[in-house]
C-alpha cells in the first residue's frame, strides 16, 4: 500500500515539475522522442512537449489504478 502511495506522490509531483517549469523542456523533449521512437510514433513538437508529457503522465496513472482495481477485484473474486 505505501509503494502505490509513493509512486502516486512521486508522478504527481513530477507532473507538478513539468507545469512549474522546473524540469528543463530540454530534458522532456529527450524522454518524449525515447518513448515515442519505442513506441513507434512520431515525436511533439517541441512547443507541446510539455503538454504531451502530462499526457504520458496521467495515461500512466489511470493505467496504474486500472490494473490495481482490476487485480483487487479479481482477488476478491477468488477469494
């Protein structure tokens, strides 16, 4: 239970470094072009970099949540 609150508080608060600009756009543009190139789409440009990586950020936290709601209701099933 601590590790799911520690990581919510840690994206949350790079999420917040993202919106405030303490994170170099420099550095989001290099992580945004990594992901994209493995995931096989195109890179941002780079004036939505910033926008385009709260994308990534919440599809990460609503993917996260979905997979534990599902494993506690399958656990529950099963129990």
């Amino acid at each position: 239970m601590a590790a799911i609150v520690v990581f919510h508080v840690l994206i949350i608060l790079l999420g917040l470094g993202i919106v405030t600009r303490v994170v170099p756009e420099e550095s989001i543009a290099n992580v945004l072009s990594y992901v994209h190139k493995t995931v096989g789409i195109t890179t941002p440009p780079i004036a939505r970099t910033r926008t385009i990586a709260l994308v990534w950020i919440g599809s990460i936290l609503v993917i996260a949540d979905g997979c534990l709601v599902l494993l506690v209701v399958i656990a529950s099933s099963l129990h």
